[in-house]
C-alpha cells in the first residue's frame, strides 16, 4: 500500500523495513503507548486511529491497575502521540441505567 498524501497529508508512514519478506510489519517506534501511561491505567492494548478533523481518533482497551479492562477515548495530531481521555467511556442499558464497559 502506498501512503496516500492528497486524503491524509498528515498520516504517519514508516515504509517497510528493507529485507523484510513479511506483508505485515510493526511500526519501529512500537509500543506506541507504554504501560502506566496515566495514573489509573496498567496497560494499553493494540488499538487502531481514525483520521477525524485534521487530526486522528481512536477507541482503545485499557486495563486499570486492578487488571480490569475498560474503553478509552484516545486523541492524537499526529497518529503516534496519543492522549487518553482520563475517564473510561460510559456506557447505558435502554433503561438509562449505568451499565459496565467490560
């Protein structure tokens, strides 16, 4: 696939690594996120950006420090650094009631 300037001028791109024979390969600046990257997150697990307004966003998995996961709210300008909303996102039954992320 060959980066698209004219939809997404600012889209990170990082061109296969040479000698690599894989279709797929990881961004080399990976993990994007490292653990404990606010005060009630362990971990943030594989998520993907959405261009949005200029600018990207995207939904992550997050576990908090009980090892419960939860979904976040992410944001980036430039598609690697990514702030995380400080709260999980809320989720409600038909019935209006609080219901769990997870």
């Amino acid at each position: 696939m060959v980066k698209n300037e004219k939809n997404i001028p600012n889209l990170p791109w990082e061109d296969r690594p040479e000698g690599s024979g894989s279709p797929i390969w990881r961004y080399s600046g990976n993990p994007i996120i490292g653990r404990n990257p606010q005060n009630n997150l362990a971990r943030v697990f594989n998520s993907a950006l959405v261009p949005y307004e200029g600018s990207f966003k995207g939904i992550f998995r997050a576990e908090d420090r009980t090892g419960i996961p939860h979904l976040y709210v992410g944001s980036s300008r430039d598609g690697i650094h990514i702030v995380l909303e400080d709260k999980a996102i809320s989720f409600v039954d038909e019935d209006g009631k609080e219901a769990s992320s997870h």
